[in-house]
C-alpha cells in the first residue's frame, strides 16, 4: 500500500471530526482532560483490540498532525498510520474493523 501525506492528512482530519463527535476532543480540538488516560466504556467496546487508551489515540492522532504540518516520516510510519486510522475511523462509526 503507498500512502500518500494528502490521503493520511485527509484521513486524520476525518478521525479528528469523528473523535469530536464522541466527545474525546474539545472544540479546540484537544483531548477532554477528564478521566485521562481512560476511553469511555462505548469507545473501549468499540476500539477494543485497536487501542488500549487515550495514550495510543493521541499518538495516533500526533501522527495525523505531524503529516498535516509536513514533518518527514518514513513511508513505514505512514502506512501503518493509514491502516490504524482506517481501522480506528471505522470502529468509531459502528462498521466492523478489517481483519
């Protein structure tokens, strides 16, 4: 899989939007400092066996914004990025994971 930063940039935009919605991030788009290092009991059911926490969902979301910014990443990075934003965006809307 080649991943281009427009397509991960696009990507991290759409799982940011998403993670707003289910109220992980503020309107500045930041994580909600309540319970930290805890997902909701909704969000772990549904992340569960992607990730673990608010930890990894920041990294995660760090990743998307390092692309954004045009900060150099190995294409490794990238890709894995893509496949866990991808995976991450479509737990969050209800649809199974790729397996």
């Amino acid at each position: 899989m080649h991943t281009t930063r427009k397509s991960l940039g696009l990507l991290s935009l759409r799982l940011e939007q998403m993670l707003q919605r289910h109220g992980v991030l503020d309107g500045q788009v930041q994580m909600e400092s309540s319970k930290t290092g805890e997902l909701s009991v909704e969000l772990q059911h549904r992340l569960a066996g992607l990730l673990e926490n608010k930890a990894e969902l920041k990294g995660l979301i760090e990743v998307g914004r390092e692309v954004r910014r045009g900060k150099p990443l190995s294409p490794a990075v990238m890709n894995a990025a893509q496949i866990m934003m991808e995976e991450v965006c479509g737990a969050l809307e209800g649809g199974k994971t790729k397996q």
